[in-house]
C-alpha cells in the first residue's frame, strides 16, 4: 500500500485544520482573542449536564405514563370482563 498518499492526506488535512483555526480567530473581535479553555469548558459541561438531565426527565415521564396507560387498560379490561354476563350451562 501507498503511504506517501496518507501521508499527504494527513498533512494537507492539518494545513486545512489549522487554516480554518486562524481565519476564525482572526474573525473573532480583538478584545477576546485570549480565551479562557476553562471557563468555556466549563460552559459546555454544565451544558451537556442539563440536556442529559432534560432527556433523561423526559424518559422517566414518558415511561411513567406508558405504564400508567397500560395499568388503566388492564383495570378497564378486567372491569369489563366481569360485568359481563356468565353463560349458564
């Protein structure tokens, strides 16, 4: 196999990469050029923390209200079975 080809695959790959990382911070207004990683890490943490929570809230209601659904269905069937009438023999 060719590895000159990946290797010029991956070099091209990281001059685009680092290309794309300049033209956006150059983008970026002078005042925030100095970003601070943590606070920004930190951000998008508590972010995915309250999307899990979020879904996983939803889960819990929705499972909830399934067997909720199922239970009345059940009851309603049993109740109605015995009111009917029993065939004699």
């Amino acid at each position: 196999m060719n590895t000159q080809f990946f290797e010029e695959y991956q070099t091209q790959l990281l001059d685009w990469q680092k290309k794309f990382f300049s033209t956006w911070m150059e983008s970026l207004p002078k005042g925030t050029a100095e970003i601070k990683l943590t606070d920004t890490f930190e951000t998008s943490l508590k972010l995915q923390e309250e999307m899990v929570k979020s879904y996983l809230e939803a889960q819990e209601k929705s499972a909830t209200m399934m067997i909720d659904a199922q239970k009345q269905f059940w009851d309603n069937y049993f109740q109605a079975l015995r009111q009917q009438p029993v065939p004699a023999n």
